[in-house]
C-alpha cells in the first residue's frame, strides 16, 4: 500500500494554493493600505481599529443579538422536534427525518424567496388577516422577517444532530432512572438531556455560526439599509471597494467562529471522555 | 395521558412541517398563477414556464448552474476520493496537517471563503467568469468529499491491496478493482454532497463570477428586487428536480439491494 502515498500530494499542492494563500491574503489585505500594489504597501492596524467605531460595533452587536435569539428559537423548536421524531418506529423516523432534511437541499435563495411573497405588506399573511378583520401588520424589512427566514433556514441543522444523539442514548438507562425512582422530569433532565448534549453542542454550533455569517436572508427579508457582519463585508467588498476594511472584518468572523467550534470541539470531547 | 402526548407530538410536528413547507408549495402554487399577483390566484396557466423558456439569461443560468455542478463534482470526488486513499498512507504528522486544512473551507463561514478566493483570483489577474467560479466551487466540494470517504478508507484492512498485489495485480488494478469498490458508499455520498453544494451555492459564486456569468442562485438574487413568478416557475422546477432525486437516492439502493438478494435467492436455489 506504500504506492499510494503519492496520492495525497496533488491535493497539498491545491490545499496550499486555494486554502491556505487565501487566508494569508485576507491577512495581508487586513494590516496594509492601499491594495496589494507591492510598491505602495502600507503596514497598519488602522483597519481593526475601524470596526471600533459605534457605526460598525453596532452591526457586530446587532448580529450577535440575531444570532442568539435565532439559535434560542432552534434549540427550543428543534429539540422538541427532534424528541418527539426519536420516540416513532424506526421506519417513521426515517421518513420524519428526510422530511425535515429535504429543506435542506433547496436552495436558501429560492426558499427566502418564498417568504417574501407571505411577508410582504399585501402578501398571503396580510391579505388572510384583512379578511378575517384585523389591519395588516407589516413584516417584510423588519427584525421579525429576517428571524423567521433565519429559523426556517436553519432549524433542520439543530434538529439532526439532537435527533443523532437522542437516538445513541440507551432505552434501558431511562428505564433505570425510572425504576430508581426519579419522575419523567428528574429522567430527562438528568439522563436524556444530558446524554444529548454532543447533539445541542453541534447543532448551536451550526445555527449560530450560519446565522451570523449570512447575508442573503437579512439582505432580501431586511431590506436593502439591514446590516448584519455579512452585509458589511459584502458591502466593502462590492459597493464601498475598501478591500481592507472588509478582510479585517472577515478575519475577526473567521477568528471568532473558528475559536469558538474548537473550544466547543475541546468541552465535547472532554465529556465523552469522562463517561 | 398517554394519549393526550401523542395528539401533541401529531400536532408540533404538523405545526413544524408547515413552517417548513408552506412557503414551498406557495411558491409552487403561484407559478401556475395566470397573473403577476403572489397572493390572488387568478386562473391556471402556463405562461410563467413558457416566459422561463423563452428567457435566455434564466436558461443560461440553469445551464452555468448545472454544468458547474457536473464538472466540479467530477473532479472534486477524484480529487478527494485519491488524496483520502493516499493520506491513510501517510505519516500521522502529514495526515493531521491535512485533515486540519481541509477543515478550514468546511468550518469557515462561507463569505470568508468566498472573498479569499475573491482576492486570490484578482491577485493573480484571473478574468472572473465561469473558470473561476469552477475553480471555487471544486475547492469547496473536495473537503466533502474527503471527509466523507476518509473514514470509509480508515476501515480497509490495510493488507487488502498487498494480497491483491502479491497476487499479481498492478498498484492500478488494486486500486480500481479491490480500493475503489471497497469505498462505494463514502464516494457516492460525497457525490451527492458535492453535487448538492455546488448546485446550491450563492455566496461562493457571488463573490467569485464576472463578466456576467450567473448560476441560478444569482439570477434569483438579482430578480427577487421585484416580483416575478418566473423565478416562481424556476424554482418550482428546481424544487421538483431535487425531490425526485433524493426520493431515488433514499429508494434505489434499496430497491437494488432487495432485488441483488432476491436474484442471490434464486441462483442458490437453482
């Protein structure tokens, strides 16, 4: 099996030049002035003291905020759902769960889309309350409108995981719990819950990452002025052109997220290890 | 008691599978409208499907969308089923270095991604258009695929390729007619996903196209600033498409399995 070796080498070439050369560049970009003209480069940290200004701090607020709650919403949605999923035969599992991943597979423009012509001021919701009396209730271009597209978009990446680990738990441990005397709360709380935690981790890892990087959901449900991280950055980048500005941006998103999967990593594997 | 939970259980989950698929089949539903209207349905009629047809730049971004998707999952699964095969060889230290990289595009927000590949194409003065946003795509797909086939290769015994080359096999024919085979399951998965991503993608291709190529994804994009039931049309299209092809993806292994065992049944019978 020696010959095989080789393989892998094409694909250090290309991980180098298309993964790692990126990454330096956003780099470079972030601590220099005045693009990658070799001549003129300027070495500065002007770039990371910019996003300081309450302009810019404010869009980090504001996207940690959605953020939180969109994961909140998932964890408490998608943990019921998940837990009930795992209480059917096995066979209606498997049809429950490629129901709820099917979503998944369509593209996230396409269904943001969708929600557009339920939202919108004369949409479907609207047009549904006018008839049954009550004033329409704008939606559309509102913190509520890009929360919705946030959780449809990304409740089935909390529900998976919680449904993986909900379905590894071993039935005769509930059981004991039971036959130990604790009530159906003592039992979940301190068996299935705990138990399932791996499954939480993932999926908060996965919904909060997705949702503070996004900016086609708050840019289509929040309008065109709605800034969240990504609409920043697609902002330097595509309008404004401070290519700069928007690498620095990117790297501290790149730095957060990827410190917090491995610290998330670290603690999940801590707690298998202890069991 | 017991009763009443179920009735609950029956109830979220219809509640949770509307919100899913309500603004699905709306969208479906109004692609058949006769007007322009996204909320009164006026009349059934086909010329929405027949404005999408006639549209060449919506025809030119199915075409972008799914070529794009052919190529790079062909390449992508090539890539990453050999570096996964040969990575099982290599020394830990090599292995861990590369497995970590190939975490960076799966674990990195999307946008990160997506304006390094940006600068890394205008630094070296590639034209954008549709190379690079093949390029792009290929390297988002392959760490799937890698990560999907590497467990599958770290389960081999590892002797299989050696007897099959004692017993005189070239380290080709091993590789195709005892590896390959053994990985089936790792590599149609990573297919599936490469396909699926790259035909999903917008924010890579947004940031990495030019010269006005667009995928489907960006087309959308650009019309969703007013209403149009085209894209209604298109998506119902697409929505069909990735149906069908997940129902035969969960089906026909299945389907295949059952009948191999059934045609197994009477060879031993006969």
């Amino acid at each position: 099996m020696r010959h095989f070796t080789k393989l892998a080498r094409p694909y250090i070439i290309w991980a180098v030049a298309i993964i790692i050369i990126p990454l330096l560049l956003i780099v470079l970009y972030s601590v220099t002035t005045g693009g990658n003209d070799l001549v003129n480069i300027q070495f500065t940290l002007d770039n990371f003291k910019k996003i300081a200004e309450p302009i810019y701090l404010s869009v980090f607020t504001k996207s940690f905020r959605l953020g939180v709650i969109t994961v909140v919403i998932c964890l408490l949605l998608g943990y019921t759902l998940a837990y009930i999923i795992s209480k059917f035969s096995e066979k209606a599992q498997n049809i429950l769960i490629l129901l709820v991943t099917i979503p998944m597979w369509i593209n996230t423009l396409l269904r943001t889309y969708a929600w557009i012509s339920l939202l919108s001021d004369n949409g479907i919701i609207n047009t549904m309350l006018n008839k049954l009396g009550f004033d329409s209730v704008p939606m559309m271009y509102t913190d509520f409108a890009v929360i919705i597209g946030l959780v449809s978009d990304l409740l089935p990446f909390m529900v998976i995981p919680i449904h993986t680990s909900l379905c590894k738990i071993d039935n005769s441990l509930i059981e004991a719990a039971m036959d130990l005397g604790a009530d159906r709360f003592h039992t979940f709380w301190k068996v299935t819950f705990k138990l399932s935690i791996p499954g939480v981790l993932n999926g908060i890892i996965m919904t909060f990452l997705l949702s503070i990087s996004t900016f086609v959901i708050p840019k289509l449900l929040g309008g065109g002025q709605y800034m969240l991280i990504g609409n920043l950055i697609e902002n330097q980048f595509i309008s404004v052109g401070d290519w700069n500005f928007g690498s620095a941006i990117s790297l501290l998103l790149a730095a957060v997220i990827l410190i917090a999967i491995s610290l998330m990593k670290r603690a999940d594997r801590e707690d298998t290890e202890e069991e | 008691m017991k009763k009443k939970g179920k009735a609950f259980s029956i109830v979220y989950i219809t509640i949770c599978f509307l919100f899913f698929y309500i603004p699905i089949v709306v969208t479906m539903f109004f692609s058949f409208n006769s007007s322009k209207s996204l909320t009164k349905f006026s009349g059934f009629s086909l010329k929405w499907y027949e404005e999408l047809i006639s549209s060449n730049s919506i025809m030119e971004a199915v075409y972008v969308s799914v070529t794009v998707a052919i190529f790079a999952t062909i390449a992508a699964t090539i890539l990453g089923t050999l570096t996964a095969i040969g990575l099982s060889k290599n020394r830990k230290i090599i292995k861990d270095l590369v497995l970590n990289i190939n975490n960076i595009p799966i674990m990195n927000p999307d946008i990160v991604t997506a304006i390094g590949l940006m600068i890394l194409f205008s630094s070296i003065k590639m034209e954008k258009g549709y190379l690079t946003m093949l390029l792009a795509h290929i390297a988002f797909c392959t760490p799937y695929v890698i990560t999907s086939v590497y467990p599958k290769v770290r389960n081999l015994d590892p002797n299989l390729a050696n007897a099959a080359m004692d017993l005189g096999a070239t380290p080709f024919q091993a590789l195709t007619k005892v590896i390959l085979p053994m990985l089936k399951e790792g590599i149609y998965a990573g297919i599936l996903l490469s396909f699926t991503m790259s035909f999903d993608d917008f924010v890579i291709s947004y940031f990495v196209t030019g010269n006005g190529v667009q995928n489907i994804s960006i087309i959308v994009y650009n019309m969703t600033k007013r209403t149009n039931p085209t894209i209604n049309a298109l998506s119902t299209l697409v929505i069909l498409v990735i149906i069908i092809t997940l129902i035969l993806v969960n089906t026909v292994p299945a389907l295949v399995k059952r009948r191999s065992k059934r045609k197994m049944d009477k060879s031993l019978n006969n």
